[in-house]
C-alpha cells in the first residue's frame, strides 16, 4: 500500500487530508472526533480577538437534485475564549503527537501578532496559517482580504509573522484578485514557508423574493459573504496551478476550495499541492468522509505505481501550458454507441442549439440514435457532457493527416516571414 504520509511547508502529517479552519475545527472536541475518524491534520477555526457572529450564516444551493453544490457562509471567526482554543489545542496535540494541528490566526497590529503568534506555539501548534483571505466582515476592519488583495501589506505582515515564529508559516491567499501569482509571490518575499489557496469567494448566495431580502438572511437585512463548495474547485485547481508552474514560486502549497472525495485531492496534489484542505464536504456529510477518500487514494497510488505522494504530487503541472501552445491539429469526433443509446436525443438537442450542428436524426425513422457527422464535428465534447448514459458517448482521436502545430508556432513563423519579405524590399 503507497504511504499517504506527508511534509507541506515543513508540517508533517500521516496523511495529506486536513480540515480548513472552519466549523468543523470551532473546537477541541471536534477535532479528536476528525483525527479518530482518519483526518491527517487540522486547521484551527481562526483565532483573533472572538466576535459575536450573526444568525442566520449559511446559504447554499443546489444542481440536479445534488445540494450544497454551492454554498456560502457569512460567519467569521472564533466566538469563542482565547484561553479555551488555546488549553483545547494542547490537549489536542498531546493525544495526537503525529497529526498536524495548525492555528488560524487573523489580528490587526504587530504586537498583537507577536502575542498570538507567542500563545499558539506555547499550545503546541505544528504551524500557523495568516489568514488573508476572509472576504466578509473582517475585510471591511482592514483584515482577512483586505491584506490579502494587496501584495505590499501581504508580504509586511508576513515578514513579522516569520520574525516571531519559531514554527512554519502557510499564508492562506484570496481569490478575490484578477491573478493569484503577484500575492503568492509577496507571500514568498515575506518569508513564508508554503501558501493555502482558496479561500472564499465573495459572493451572494441568492435572494429572498418573498421578502427582497439577500440570502442568509439576518432580521430584515443581510451581506456578502463567502463561496464555497465544489462549485468553486475550477477555479481553485487554476490558482493552484498557476502558482505551481510559475518559474519564480518555490514553497510548497496547501490546495483549497470544493474537494470532496479523493479523485478531487488527487487533482490538487497533481498539480502542484502537498496537502489538501477540506470544509465544505465536511459539514455537510460528516467528518466520516476521509475513510473513503484514503482509501481511494491509496488505490489509486498502487494501481499507477505510485509509492509515496511525490510520486504524484506536482505530475499534471508540465501539462498545463498557455492557450498559444496547443496543438491546433489535434482533432478527436464523437462516436456514439448504438449498443448503450437510449435514444433520448439530449445530445442531438445540445448540438443543434449550442454547438456546431453535426448531430442528425437517424435517416431510418425506426432508430432513435442520432447520427454524427464526422466532417463537421469539431470534438468540442458538449454531447458526452449531457449524455445521461456513462461511455455511451466517446470522443475519439482521428488522424487528419497534419502534423502537429501551434498558434504560437503560426505566429513566430509570420514574423519570420514577414521580416524577410522586409528584408528583400
């Protein structure tokens, strides 16, 4: 069986698995409940000087029947002690000495950074994770990501942060930028030991057209708040991945955001992550979740050959390359399996109304399967995603006779040619 154990940012956990800093980790309590069930590690709901939260909190919506694909919270942080998030992480770690306990820590001032920084390693965290990423109610106090959108303030605070910690420091990033490489870079800079990355969306989950009132609502009125779920995990393998590739960012990163079961940790770790975060899933099915997901992973791992997650971890990264350099000859249609066909013709419906065209009724009245015209299929795969039969539809390569070549390729050989037709007058 591979080995899931691992090292993010110079923490070591048994296995890559750790629950955000959310409500699943609001307690001591809770967290021995998560490391019983299998979680490798714990992010500490995030501690700073404890606020009264709001009622209602949570918002979600659904797909297809599935729901909390979406969801949303406008919570913040800690409403509890110091003292008791404190005494409850170190008894914690001292019944889970191998497990990675990391305290969420959101403050204002460089003094109080020092302080909470001084307690949390005298609890016995194993790392601390600056939480620049809160894009509701702490942001409009100058914190969470009102640091985290602006790279100079990111790179300050993480400087004082690794002035005062003797253990490991993730800086945890928003999303709520136009590109994440120039804040994962300034955490860089500053001095931290590995990034978490995504925090929330800033988001409204919907509206209350009974009342015109926003969702979750709070007495007559309500707030952004924060987007969750597996909804968002596009845009976190993005952000993740344009950090792992970048030529400059050389710390090892903690990946965020809709994970919730193991192929969607494998994506993480393949494309750059060391460890995986999840919240979400959690509170919506329990801390039980993880035994599926190691198990998952270890299967995975020894059916690829992989014995331990470096084996794994970063091996999608060289594929991920800029629009310009893909191959525009690569050419694949859709073929259409009469034998597992329903006839239910969602994808000849699919195709004529938002694609190119190139999927027909049979010429034979009596057969309901469509029929696809190869010439004109473009391979843009919007059949086999609405087709309700799994492998009925399959998008297979043909050879088209070109060899490959890119639109970069095109480009650079223009300007090659243009500069000696210049040449020759």
């Amino acid at each position: 069986m591979a080995d899931l154990t691992t090292t993010c940012a110079g923490i070591t956990s048994p296995n890559p698995f750790w629950l955000a800093s959310a409500p699943p980790t609001n307690s001591g309590e809770q967290v021995h409940r998560a490391f019983d069930a299998g979680w490798g590690g714990a992010v500490w709901k995030t501690l700073g000087q404890p606020i009264q939260n709001v009622s209602s909190r949570f918002g979600a919506i659904g797909y297809r029947g599935t729901p909390g694909v979406g969801f949303n919270n406008i919570e913040l942080i800690t409403d509890r002690p110091l003292e008791a998030n404190f005494r409850e992480i170190a008894e914690v770690k001292k019944r889970w000495p191998k497990h990675a306990v990391i305290a969420s820590l959101m403050v204002e001032t460089r003094e109080e950074w020092k302080e909470i920084i001084a307690r949390s390693e005298d609890a016995g965290a194993d790392g601390i994770e600056l939480n620049f990423g809160c894009p509701h109610g702490m942001c409009e106090r100058g914190m969470g990501s009102a640091v985290g959108q602006e790279p100079k303030v990111n790179e300050r605070i993480t400087g004082w942060a690794k002035e005062f910690a003797r253990v490991p420091v993730l800086v945890k990033l928003t999303p709520n930028v136009g590109d994440i490489v120039p804040h994962g870079m300034a955490a860089q800079r500053g001095g931290a030991d590995g990034v978490s990355l995504i925090n929330t969306i800033k988001s409204i989950i919907g509206v209350d057209l009974d009342r015109l009132v926003p969702n979750p609502r709070v007495g007559e009125r309500s707030s952004n708040g924060g987007y969750c779920g597996a909804a968002v995990r596009p845009i976190a393998l993005h952000m993740t991945a344009a950090l792992a590739r970048h030529p400059d960012f050389r710390i090892p990163i903690s990946g965020i955001g809709g994970i919730t079961n193991w192929r969607d940790a494998a994506e993480f770790l393949a494309l750059g992550a060391s460890s995986v975060q999840v919240c979400t899933e959690v509170m919506l099915r329990g801390y039980r979740i993880v035994g599926d997901m190691i198990e998952g992973l270890n299967t995975y791992m020894d059916e690829r050959g992989f014995q331990t997650l470096d084996d794994l971890i970063g091996k999608a990264v060289p594929a991920y390359s800029d629009w310009g350099d893909l191959d525009l000859n690569y050419e694949i249609v859709a073929k259409i399996d009469a034998n597992t066909c329903i006839g239910c013709q969602l994808c000849m419906v699919a195709c004529h109304d938002g694609a190119h065209q190139c999927i027909h009724p049979s010429p034979n009245a009596e057969v309901r399967v469509p029929v696809v015209d190869e010439a004109e299929c473009v391979g843009c795969n919007l059949c086999q995603i609405v087709c309700p039969v799994q492998g009925c539809i399959t998008m297979e390569q043909v050879d088209n006779g070109h060899g490959p070549a890119s639109w970069n390729q095109h480009v650079e050989e223009g300007a090659v040619l243009r500069a000696k037709k210049g040449s020759h007058g």
